[in-house]
C-alpha cells in the first residue's frame, strides 16, 4: 500500500500504460481519476478500476483549449486534493519524413508536449494556493534518446519531455514538487500492437533484439510509477528511469561475434 490516502491523477487512461499504471495505483491504496478523450461508455476497460472506491473518470480532450483546467479542477473536486500528476497523454502518428507538414508538428507537439505543461501548470497552481507540494510523472520513451525510422515528430517530442522532467525539478523544487518520468522501451498496448500477436515470427524477430528477449508487458512498467509516485521515492527528482529490458545498453542487436571476440 505505498500510496495509501494519496490521490492522482493520471492522463490518457483509458487503455494501455495508463489504464495499467491506475490500476497499480489503486492497489496500492490511491484515489485516481482516469481520463481520456472518449465518453465513459466507449471505453469499458476503466470500469475496472472505477469498481474501487475514490475513483473517478472525467472526459477531457486535452487538444481544446480550456480543457486542461478544467480536468484538473473536475479532478481535484472529486477527490478532495490532488497530490500525484501523471502525464501519460501521447500517441505516435505521423507520415513519412518528406511528407511531414506543420500540421503534423502541431498535432504531436500539442498532444504530447503542451498538453503535459498545461496539466501540469494547473496541478502545481492548485497545490501552491493550498500551500502543499506533489509528485509529477511523466511518460516518456527510450525514443527520447534512442531513435528509429519513421519517428521524427515522435521522437522529438519524446526528447522534449525529457528536458522538461529536467527543466521542472530545477523550477519546481523550491516549491515542494518533484519531477520523475518513466521511459519504456517496447511494450505490448494497443498503440505499439503492430501485429505482433497474429505473425509470431516478426514477433520473435523483434525480442531477440531485446536482451531479457521478451517484449515489456503493461504490468512490467505499471509498477515504476507506483514506487516513484511513493514516498519511497521523494529524493529523486529530474529523473528518467529506462524501463526497457536492456535496449538503451545494448550497442548493436544481432552483431554477429567473431571467435576471437568469444571468452576462451
């Protein structure tokens, strides 16, 4: 129970990591309030988690204008307080490198950056006129620094939230708030399917690139956010934590080794 009494809450979870991380927290004893974009009805894996008590779910898409303060004023009146934020709101969609327009830029960016300071900005507003600090987490991905083709604009925004886990631990620590993040590799949602589950060779093809050689489940991620939303975790701050199965230690999948190269 190391979020007993604490409440949060956590964007983009209706599904995937987010739906996994409430889940972790309401087992370890937090209120939450879910969000997404979608009505209630259409998004049934949440009714789950909204089975416990000081639970909520509040639609808000988080591209309108309005909606970020509104969210977080829904979810604070909910709940009484508010003392844990997870930004987890982000997706990957985007064309070809020579087909990117500025629309494309301004959906991502949006989505996945100013979406996350504009929470963020109505969370810390709310708890410093209640004179009390709390707990920022970021989803971000080892793409913040790790990249593959066809991921500009994702991988870009990724690196951007990185410098802002930094940036805000600096900003915001005189004022009693911590900034962490977790930053998976691969991990098997609904948004990185890619069908996976219906070609287990292209599967298979893909973990032995991984060093544990399997790729991340949602409860193999969920967790992290438990223990750093925990007061186990209130002197860590600007920190990003790799959760990926070895990927970001790995100089070079599937080189072949010479025999010279093999321990005798």
């Amino acid at each position: 129970m190391m979020l007993n009494g604490k409440n949060a809450l956590i964007t983009g979870s209706s599904r995937g990591i987010g739906l996994g991380v409430a889940t972790s927290f309401v087992r370890h004893g937090a209120g939450v309030v879910l969000n997404s974009e979608r009505a209630r009805a259409d998004v049934p894996d949440v009714e789950t988690v909204l089975a416990h008590s000081r639970t909520a779910y509040i639609q808000a898409d988080l591209l309108n204008d309005g909606e970020p303060e509104r969210l977080v004023a829904e979810a604070w009146n909910a709940l009484g307080s508010l003392d844990v934020l997870v930004n987890n709101l982000g997706t990957f969609r985007e064309p070809a490198f020579l087909e990117l327009t500025r629309r494309d830029f301004d959906f991502i960016f949006h989505l996945n950056v100013w979406s996350a300071i504009a929470v963020t900005r109505e969370f810390v507003r709310r708890n410093v006129e209640a004179k009390r600090g709390g707990r920022i987490l970021f989803t971000t991905s080892l793409n913040a620094t790790r990249s593959e083709p066809a991921h500009t604009l994702y991988d870009a925004s990724k690196g951007a939230i990185n410098a802002i886990v930094r940036q805000l631990a600096i900003e915001l620590a005189p004022l009693g708030f911590t900034t962490t993040a977790v930053a998976p590799g691969l991990v098997e949602t609904p948004l990185t399917d890619m069908g996976l589950r219906s070609d287990p060779a292209g599967r298979r093809a893909i973990e032995e690139q991984i060093p544990i050689r399997k790729i991340a489940s949602v409860e193999d991620v969920a967790e992290w956010y438990a223990f750093l939303a925990s007061d186990a975790a209130s002197y860590a701050t600007g920190t990003i934590i790799n959760v990926d199965g070895g990927l970001d230690a790995q100089q070079m999948a599937m080189r072949p080794i010479s025999p010279g190269e093999r321990p005798a």
